[in-house]
C-alpha cells in the first residue's frame, strides 16, 4: 500500500470514528475531541484530494476541514459555538 492510501483511509477513517462516536453518543457535537478528529480526517482528506488530484473532493474537505478546526479554536478560546 502506497502513502498516498494510507493518507486516504487515515482521514476516511478519522471522519468515520467520529461519526460512529456521536451516533453512540460517547462524543457530543461539541465536544473538543469531536471536533479534532473532524478537524484532523477532514485535512487529512484534502491532502488525499490534491494528490490524487480532485479538485471537487479538495474543495468538499477544505470546508468540513475548516468548520472542525474553527469549532476547535473556538472551544480553546472559550468561544460559545452557535448550534
């Protein structure tokens, strides 16, 4: 397996972790360490879409990247996030 997959299923596998953890209910929308392992597959998954070279599927992580790692920052910063 080439590093360019690993990349893939690491992020595919880090957005579905914390999907399967809210769905249970062992992390709440906003928790910190919901919204890091979001933050983190979802960059993890844009770096996969430039290489592969997808544009669509960059853009589609750029903004579900962006949206965990602001919910983080604003938790850290001890920002109310708006839900």
């Amino acid at each position: 397996m080439d590093y360019i997959l690993i990349i893939g299923f690491l992020g595919a596998g880090l957005i579905l972790l914390a999907f399967v953890l809210n769905n249970f209910k062992v992390l709440a929308r906003d928790d910190l360490s919901y919204d890091f392992i979001n933050a983190i597959g979802g960059w993890s998954m844009v770096l996969y879409a430039i290489l592969i070279g997808s544009i669509p599927f960059a853009i589609l992580n750029i903004v579900w990247a962006l949206v965990g790692t602001i919910d983080v920052i604003k938790t850290l910063a001890g920002i109310e996030k708006n839900r």
